[in-house]
C-alpha cells in the first residue's frame, strides 16, 4: 500500500499540521516508507498467535479511588498564554 | 404511507467516584474553573494516566445487572480529535475491546412489555467544558470535568416510537441509581443522551439514513426532539430529498432539531490502542466479589413482589421503578405485614402517589413516613377504622399532624375519636333512633324503593360520624326492617 499526495493532505488535515508543497512529498515519502516496514511486519505467519493490544505483555495497574490531588491553578495558568476568571482563554470556537 | 421509526440510543452515566478516571484531581460538581484539572487532566508533557479501580468496579456492577458479559480483557485506545476543551487531542475511550459487551433491558410501555438490546457500554473520560460568553471574542475552557469518568452505554436500534426511547431512558436512569454507579442528575449533565433516528417505509428491510440529537438532558426534551425529528424526516423524504447523515442539536425554545456539523470528517477519529494503557483484566473471582454486592435488582424484586404479595406485574414494576419508590413500599411492608402487601401497593400508588404528584414531589421527600403509612394500613386490616376514615386519616398525617412518630396514625384516630364503632348494641341504638326520625324513608322502602334503605343507611353513618362498619350497619339495618 502506499499514499497518496491527496492522503497525506487529509491525514494532515486531520491532525491539524500545516504541510508546505514541499513537506507534503516529503512526508509522503517517509509515511511510505513506514508503511513498508508495516508490509514486512504483516508478511510474518502469526497464526494461532493471540492478538496483543500492548508491547508489553503485563496488564493494567489499578489505583485506588482518592483524591490526592490538590489546586494548582495559579502554577498552571502562569504559563497559559492568556487566562481570565480562571479559564484558559482560546480563539473562539463557535459551531 | 405508514412509516417505521428506528432509534438507539447513547447514554454517557457520569460515574460516582470521588476522584478522575486517570487522575486523583476530584470530581465535585460547582468547583472554581479549572481548580480540580491537575496536571495529567490538562495534558502537560510527560504524565501519565492511571486507571482508577472504583471506575472498574462501576463498569463490571453495570454489566451484571444488565446480564452482559464483562471482558475478561479490555483496552483503551485513544479517539483523536480536535476541539479545545479536550486537552491531549485525543479521548482515551474504549473501542474494539470494550469492558461490558451485549445484555439488555426490559422496558414497558403502558401494559407493553418490550426488551432493548445493549451494544455495549465503556468506560471513557469527559471533556472538559467550553463557555463562549463575555470573553472579548474568545472561548473560556474550565477543564475541571476534563478526566471525569463516564459509561457510555450503547443500545441496538431497538426503539420503535419516542415513548420507546423515553421509557428505555427512564428505567437505565433508575437502573444506574438503583445499583449507585450514577447519581442520575441530569441538569448537572451526570446522565446524559444521544439519540439516533431514522424513518424507513413499514415493511422495509434496510434501515433509513440516520441523524443523531446530541445532549438531550431531560426525558421530555427527548420525546420532543425525537417527534419533530421524525416529521421531520417524514417530510423530507416526502418531499423528495434524501436525508443525510448528520448530528443535530435540539433547541428547547423553539421544539426544533437543526443540523450541526456534517459528519463526514467527523467520523474519522482514528482510534488506536492507547499506549499509556495496558489492557483491563478482569478476573472471574473480581466478578463475584462485586456481584456479592450488588442490591437485589428490580427484575428480581418485581417478581418477588408478584410472588410474595401476590401484586400485578404492572404494580411491582411501578414499586420497583426507582430505588427509594422500592425502599419505601419494603419499609412499609416490613410494618404492616406481609399480608397486608397487597393494601400498602394500593395506598402508594393510589391515595400517596396522587399527593405526591399534585405537589410535584419524589417518594422519597414524602411528609408521610413508610412506617406512618403502615401504621395506618394496619389500623385498617384489623377494623379500627374504615376505609373512608382512613382518608381522613391520611390528610392528617400528610399535614404533619399525629406527632410525627411511626404511631401517628394512632394518635390521630385517638385525638379526633374516629375509632369504628363495633359494637352492636351501641349501633342498634343509633339505627333506631334513625329509623325513629325517618319514618318516611321506612315507609318508602317498605312500598318497595330499593333506594329508601340507601338513604337510611346514609343516616346511621352519618349519625356516627362515618365511624359504624358499613357492613355491620347493612346488615343490622336489614335485620330490623325485615323483622
């Protein structure tokens, strides 16, 4: 399988990078080229495997309903580039 | 032509834990902006979720009590999208694997019974919430529910009329209260619905082309929605257009659906498992040990209630059809007997459920305890008062009157002397002085009116103050003008 400059103008789109002309081949370039190693990877007979949903083969460590965490706003909002009554201000997002 | 309606519909129940779904920052609702979104819940470089067990625990309590199978292995994966109040560009949600698969619920429509099928139901994060107000041309974002965990529970297109979705909407909001995973405020937003419509020729096969009403958060506002929807639909097809896959939102104001994004684009969340997660196991001793502590479910209870108190199905899915309507009518018929069950149904749903209704109030903000209302039923059963006293009694105990204490009503039968009168000779006594003082109805009835001897009994209670057994004064009555 390999993509096309249309895909990687959607993908793009999708995950709200801006791409030059320029960037968009290369990027198409090494998508492909990722996509190749993918091919390789689906080559191996896994019959009989069990699917994994994690590199890892342990499972999910469970923490115990508490609260532990305390307010600290004033630390987060000093570095948010604009905030009012204590919200995170952002370019107006209308539907 | 007659046409077909199809509805599923997505409920997002607001868990009842006290802290995030991948964070200890709390969930307390009416907190300052942004005061409970800890570093993890606004997405800041490096952090890491960690699963909170109690959400589990609300999930597998779920499944059980919709007879689903809960996944021995579950995973999170991430559902990418872009909007600012969700901080990492993405949901952690589940999706191929989700923890409760399949199950159902048994709804009712009148007499109807009907059965509506789950999809699924996952567990899955909130987004935090935008305001587009007073900001100068900008949107505020307090994150404090960015990270509150959430249900989403998925029903097949089983619903055929909005009466459908509402009654299936209403027994899963009672169901997540009764088993305590969701406190099922819907102004707050903790249960919140989805409903997707479609219209299709009757007799049709294929489903028609479906629009999704988002955020519906009262059942009223739903059956609103789903009916113009509907129409709506109707007309169009009618009309020659095709309908196309769209969500809307409905505007209570005007009683109107109206199209909100096109979802072409939208769809294409590009979920993949979450790395930051490793799968959910779930182990077959966890089950039990939750299911060991689940309350007895109102499918049991129902037929429990059928069984010992001999009630209709219709009444014991009315005494079961939330937790605190169940736990006043075993309250009371803890009291009153189990022999006196089928008379304390009768009085909740009648006499009590009017007063509550006519005061637009919840059984359970009733003035009139469980154990005052048995205390009166039994002074029924054993012939201290009668029906009709009874009613009288009633009205003072929901005006607070009788001392408040389980023994109310005995206080109020005792102060305002309603006590029945059996005893024979005093109500002999109070028939012939009323036969003295109405000889014309005597002689009436002895020509042969029927309706003379109804009058004349008429009198005796009223001579009595209602308290004579009107069996007894029939009877005596009878006994006299026959002699």
């Amino acid at each position: 399988m390999s993509l096309t400059t249309e895909d990687v103008s959607r993908i793009a789109l999708l995950s709200r990078i801006e791409l030059s002309a320029a960037e968009r081949e290369s990027t198409r370039e090494q998508l492909n080229g990722i996509l190749g190693f993918i091919e390789q990877l689906q080559a191996v007979d896994t019959a009989g495997i069990e699917p994994m949903a994690h590199a890892v083969d342990v499972v999910q460590r469970l923490r115990p309903d508490l609260v532990t965490e305390t307010d600290r706003r004033a630390d987060f909002q000093a570095v948010a580039p604009e905030t009012e009554a204590g919200l995170y201000l952002v370019p107006r997002v209308v539907e | 032509m007659n046409w077909e309606v199809v509805i599923g519909l997505e409920t997002h129940a607001q868990l009842q834990t006290k802290s995030k779904i991948f964070s200890g920052s709390s969930i307390a609702f009416g907190a300052e902006p942004n005061v409970q979104a800890n570093a993890i819940d606004i997405a800041l470089p490096g952090v890491l979720p960690v699963l909170n067990r109690e959400a589990v625990v609300c999930a597998i309590k779920f499944g059980l009590a919709v007879g689903a199978s809960i996944a021995p292995r579950s995973v999170f994966a991430r559902k990418n999208y872009f909007y600012p109040d969700l901080p990492k560009g993405y949901q952690i949600s589940q999706f191929e694997i989700p923890v409760v698969q399949g199950g159902g619920l048994a709804i009712r429509v009148g007499e109807q019974e009907k059965f509506v099928h789950l999809t699924r139901a996952h567990l899955e994060e909130d987004a935090g919430k935008s305001l587009h107000e007073d900001f100068h041309g900008k949107s505020g974002i307090d994150l404090n529910r960015a990270g509150t965990p959430l249900l989403e529970i998925v029903t097949e297109p089983d619903m055929r009329s909005s009466l459908e979705a509402v009654a299936y909407a209403r027994a899963l909001h009672a169901l997540v209260q009764w088993i305590g995973i969701c406190d099922g405020n819907m102004q707050e937003g903790s249960f919140r619905c989805d409903a997707n419509v479609s219209v299709r020729p009757l007799g049709q096969k294929e489903f028609g082309t479906r629009r999704e009403i988002k955020n519906l958060n009262s059942f009223r506002f739903m059956q609103q929605a789903i009916d113009y929807e509907v129409q709506w639909q109707i007309n169009e097809i009618t009309e020659g257009r095709a309908i196309r896959q769209a969500t809307v939102l409905f505007d209570p104001d005007t009683g109107e659906t109206r199209a909100m994004r096109s979802k072409e684009d939208a769809h294409d969340y590009r979920y993949f498992p979450d790395p930051d997660l490793l799968p959910l196991e779930i182990g077959a001793d966890w089950i039990a040990e939750v299911n060991a502590g689940l309350p007895e479910l109102p499918q049991v209870m129902q037929a429990r209630f059928q069984a010992e108190y001999e009630l209709s199905a219709y009444d014991a899915a009315i005494l079961t059809a939330s937790r605190a309507m169940a736990d006043y009518y075993v309250a009371a018929v803890a009291i009153a007997g189990a022999a006196n069950g089928k008379a304390v149904a009768n009085w909740i749903m009648g006499e009590l459920a009017a007063r509550l209704n006519r005061n637009d109030m919840e059984v359970a903000a009733s003035p009139i305890s469980a154990a005052q209302l048995a205390g009166l039923i039994q002074r029924i059963a054993d012939h201290t008062i009668s029906n009709n006293i009874a009613k009288i009694v009633f009205e003072a105990l929901w005006n607070g009157e009788g001392g408040g204490q389980a023994n109310a009503a005995d206080e109020i039968i005792e102060k305002q002397g309603l006590k029945q009168i059996t005893d024979t000779g005093a109500i002999e006594k109070i028939i012939d002085e009323v036969l003295a003082t109405n000889q014309k109805s005597v002689d009436e009835f002895r020509a042969g009116k029927e309706k003379a001897f109804n009058a004349l009994v008429g009198q005796a209670m009223k001579a009595t103050r209602g308290k004579a057994n009107p069996q007894q004064v029939n009877d005596l009555l009878k006994k006299k003008l026959g002699g």
